[in-house]
C-alpha cells in the first residue's frame, strides 16, 4: 500500500534550471496539494487541486506551476529555479470535503537545494 | 496575528512524565482541527483529529476550547519515542484549506 509517493527524493540543481516533481496517490483521492517547508515558516501550501484537470493557486504560488492530467498524479514544475525556492516539498491528498475531519496523507517529501 | 501559533518548544521532559501544548487559532469559524506529528526529515503524519467534546487515543488526549480558541494536546507516560515535532493544523475555509503551525518540538530523554 503505497499511499502518496513523491519523486525524486532529493534533488540539486542550479539557477534557471527547470524541473517537474510528481506526485502519485493510490488512494483514489479527489483532493491533491503541494506545500513547501522551510524552517520557522511552517507547511505553506503553493498550489491545489480539487479534481482531475483542476488546479488552484495556494500562500505561495508564484515561480510554480502545476498539473492534474489524471487524477491519480500531481505534478509540481519549476520554470526557472531560483535559490529561495530552495526547500523541502510535499505532496498531500485528501478526500474531498463534504463532511469535515478528513486529514491529508503526506508523501515524505522531496529534497530541493537551488546553487 | 498568525492564523495558528504553537509555542515551538524545545519542551524536555523525562521518560513517564505528562507533557501538555497548546496552539491557538485566530480564525472562529475554523471547523476541523488535527494534531500531525513530523519526525525530523520527515513527512507529517496524522496523530489525530480534534473533536468538540474531546478525544482520547491510548497515551493521547486532545481537547478544543471554541470560546478560548485553542486547543491542547496531552501526552501522558512519555516515551523515547515520543520525541518528535508536533504541528497544530486547523481548517480555515470550506474547501479544507488548512493551516499548519510551525511546530512544537518535544524531546523525551531517559
């Protein structure tokens, strides 16, 4: 039971690169998020997803774009990297929210440092 | 004001004992509230939610106070592996946006 897998695990690249981090659940969660973790800032969330070709504009949007072609992946991408997006990233999903209570499982994250 | 403050600890305390955090919210309307426990360089994992009338699960108790605004999270008989970062994360909107404090650290030593 895989759950929420992120890839890659760590990643170094340099500024004005681009990259796409994916995410995958097996869950069958209609609900996808992506968050950053820096510290003393806590989880912020950059972009979401409600469903299947739908996404939404989080806290921290900007310098990141995002894709929900099937409703099992989430993909983050990178345009042109810069060094404060240096972070750990996170991808979560959820059922959706008709009743409250329903907790998002995070995948463990990806390493991202930006030279 | 931050939407959810948690007192970032370190809190230190010794095998057996009862540790107590609170985090307060600002938004009244929150409905749903969770405690998550992150593990150093690690994903957040749901330890549990928080309902209304209080929750009990094994060592761990949860209690929300609406009028005050916050809510508490009580380890009783504490673990080694207890020792983690406790993240407060309350619901501010109807689409489950939900807000993660910053964490409060616990370190239980022998």
């Amino acid at each position: 039971n895989a759950g929420v897998t992120q890839t890659p695990k760590f990643r170094v690249l340099k500024t004005g690169q681009s990259m796409t981090l994916l995410c995958a659940q097996d869950m069958n969660h209609e609900y996808m998020y992506w968050y950053r973790q820096d510290p003393g800032m806590g989880l912020r969330l950059i972009h979401y997803s409600v469903g299947e070709g739908t996404t939404a504009k989080g806290e921290v949007p900007d310098g990141y774009n995002v894709s929900r072609l099937k409703k099992q992946n989430f993909l983050l991408g990178l345009e042109s990297a810069a060094p404060s997006q240096t972070s750990v990233y996170f991808c979560a999903s959820s059922y959706p929210q008709g009743a409250v209570n329903q907790p998002q499982h995070f995948g463990d994250g990806t390493r991202l440092s930006i030279l | 004001r931050k939407e959810v403050e948690q007192d970032p600890g370190p809190f230190n305390v010794p095998e057996g004992a009862t540790v107590a955090f609170n985090c307060t919210y600002s938004n009244s309307a929150s409905q749903s509230f969770f405690w998550y426990r992150q593990d150093c360089r690690k994903e957040p994992k749901l330890l549990m939610s928080v309902y209304s009338s209080g929750n009990e699960d094994g060592r761990f108790t949860a209690q929300l106070n609406r009028a005050s605004q916050y809510i508490s999270l009580l380890i009783r008989d504490s673990k080694l592996s207890d020792s983690a970062t406790y993240l407060c994360v309350v619901n501010v909107g109807g689409f489950q946006k939900l807000v993660f404090g910053t964490g409060t650290r616990l370190l239980v030593s022998p």
